[in-house]
C-alpha cells in the first residue's frame, strides 16, 4: 500500500466515521492502528488487489468498531 492510497482510505474511513456519529479523535485513532496492521498484513503478498485491501482493512477496523468495519466492506451494496 502506498501513501497515496493509505490517504485516500484514511479519508474514505473518515467520512464514513462521521457518518456513523463517532467522535473524531477516537475514529482517528482506530483508523491509523487498523491501517498499519493491515499494511503489516499485506506486505507479505506480491500482488494486491482492492478486495484484498478491504478485507484486510476491515477485518482490523472490526477489532475496534464493527459498524465502521461492517459499512467500509460493504458501502458499494448499501448505497
């Protein structure tokens, strides 16, 4: 994952946080440890696609909020 898309993703995770009434800080917080884990996960891999990116993401968003993590993996059904 690069930064570029560990921005675009933080910002995406953001708006659905906000979406979903949690406060700012904690979100952010929640985010940034969801998002190096799940880059730590996906290190190992040569390629990645972007179902692969999702799921590592919110399999770690689901540890610490399962709204956000259940909305983030499934946002292109629900809307």
């Amino acid at each position: 994952m690069d930064s570029s898309t560990e921005k675009s993703l933080k910002k995406e995770l953001k708006i659905h946080a906000r979406a979903l009434d949690i406060p700012e800080g904690s979100a952010e917080i929640f985010i940034d440890k969801s998002l190096v884990a799940a880059k730590k996960a996906l290190a190992k891999h040569k390629f990645i696609t972007d179902q692969d990116i999702i799921r590592a993401v919110a399999k770690e968003l689901k540890k610490y909020h399962a709204d956000l993590a259940y909305v983030y993996s499934n946002y292109d059904k629900i809307i």
